[in-house]
C-alpha cells in the first residue's frame, strides 16, 4: 500500500532515498543514529543500508500514508530525521532489521530484475522522445502556415483595397466621359440640323442663283457666304465625329480595365475562400 501511495503522489525512489544511499544516512539524521549505522556498514556491508532504508520506511509508513506530494518529501528531509533523535527510536529500529532478510543472492535478483525494467523502459523512453520531437516540428509547422496566412490575409486585404479605389477612379472617369459623349452628341445633333437647314437655303440659293444666271445676272454674294458657312459647318462636323469616335474608344477601354480589375478582385475573393 505504501508504494501505491507513492505512485498515487508520484513519488520516485531517487527522491528521498538517494541522499541515504550516497551518504550512508550520515546526512540530516541524527548522531546516535548515525554512529550505530557505520558500526552496522562496517561489520556487514552494503546489505545493512538496504535493511536500515526498509526498516525507515516501515516505522515511517502511516505517517507516510496521510501526506501528500510536499508532505512526504517534508517529512523525509525533516520529521523522519527529529523522528530518530533519541536513543529509544534507534533502539526501537536497529531491533526491527532482524526482521529483514537482505542477502546478496536477494541482492543480485532485484539487481537483475532493475535492469531488465531499464531495457523495458528505454524503447518507451526513445518513443516518447521521437513523439515529441516530432509534435514539436508539427507545432513550428503549425505556427509557421498560421503566419504565412496571416500575411495573405494582409496581401489580400490590401489588394482588395487598392482595386478598389482603382475601380472607383475609373468610374469617375467614365462618368465623365458619358456625360462629354453625351454632350459631343447633342453638339454633333446639332450641327447636323444646322447643316441640314443650311444646305436647304443653299439649294435655293443655287436655284435662285441659276434663274439669275439664265437672265444674265451673276451669283449673289448671299448665296456664297452661305455655301462657304456650309463647308465650314460640315468641316466642323467631321471633327466632331472624330472626337466623338476618340471618347467612345476610350470609353470602352475604360470600361475593358473596370472589368478586368472587377474578375481579379472576384479572382482574390474566391482563392481567399479556398484557403479558408
């Protein structure tokens, strides 16, 4: 029950025992204790320490049963230690080690079973530390794609922003241009029905002018100003059809550049999606 106590608290021999081994219990325990220990080291050798440590943990253990983690390891390094101060404790624990059968055959079979229990225990040791190895590669992993997205994100963002503004600049602009296309209409409209009305009274001007001429009178100057405002009104005319043509083109490059910039952010809006 006292070992199950201890793997309960996880609680590992080395703890408190390795201090009573390397030291032959010369440290933190009393002298009247510590005298009787040596006599029993020199006389019987390395089988008395064995003995002393059960026969420690035998007078120590309902104390030991009722402590947690820090109490027990307290109570080694400061109780168990007061504990043996006086002369009828040592008596008390030197009289109960007849009862311990320690022999260097016992000796040799737990030293035999110990090191079976290492091999067992190295091949889950080296297991344990490939797993973590590798659960560590897999979190730098993790937090290097995390950082990687994280500037994606930022990438994505900002492009969305600038296409953005470039799409709103170029709505500007081809507003403007449909509202100058419109008035390069309304001009060339216009012109047109001036042209139109012109050519009318210039018609009959030549008629007029071609009565005149058959009775002998020369063309009235009238009808030359006309025709002349005539040829200067079609002139116009032409320019503002090439105009025209000019806005209509950049017009619908303009609106070439807004569709192409609308597919890319549609283009970002769906790998964005697709990441997530």
């Amino acid at each position: 029950d006292l070992s199950q106590h201890f793997r309960n608290n996880v609680i590992e021999t080395h703890m408190f025992a390795s201090q009573w081994f390397l030291t032959i219990f010369t440290a933190k325990f009393p002298l009247c204790f510590v005298y009787r220990v040596m006599d029993m080291f020199l006389c019987d050798g390395r089988r008395v320490l064995i003995a002393i440590a059960l026969g420690l943990l035998k007078t120590a253990r309902k104390d030991l049963l009722l402590l947690d983690f820090e109490g027990i390891l307290n109570y080694f390094r400061v109780s168990l230690p007061k504990k043996l101060s006086t002369d009828v404790e040592c008596n008390r624990l030197f009289l109960m080690l007849k009862n311990f059968k320690v022999t260097d055959v016992r000796l040799k079979k737990l030293e035999k079973y110990y090191q079976s229990f290492l091999e067992q225990q190295t091949p889950m040791e080296d297991s344990v530390v490939r797993l973590e190895c590798e659960n560590k590669q897999l979190r730098d992993t993790v937090l290097r794609l995390e950082e990687e997205n994280g500037s994606l994100a930022q990438e994505v963002v900002e492009s969305k922003q600038d296409l953005h503004s470039q799409m709103d600049k170029l709505e500007e602009i081809i507003d403007t241009l449909s509202k100058e296309n419109k008035v390069f209409k309304t001009t060339a409209e216009a012109t047109q029905a001036l042209i139109k009305d012109l050519k009318e009274e210039l018609q009959q001007a030549k008629l007029g002018s071609s009565q005149s001429s058959s009775v002998g009178q020369e063309a009235s100057p009238e009808a030359v100003a006309k025709e002349l405002r005539a040829r200067d009104l079609e002139m116009e005319l032409a320019q503002t059809k090439l105009e025209l043509v000019s806005e209509q083109c950049k017009n619908q490059e303009l609106q070439n550049q807004l569709a192409d910039l609308q597919n890319k952010l549609a283009e970002q809006q769906t790998g964005k999606n697709k990441k997530k």
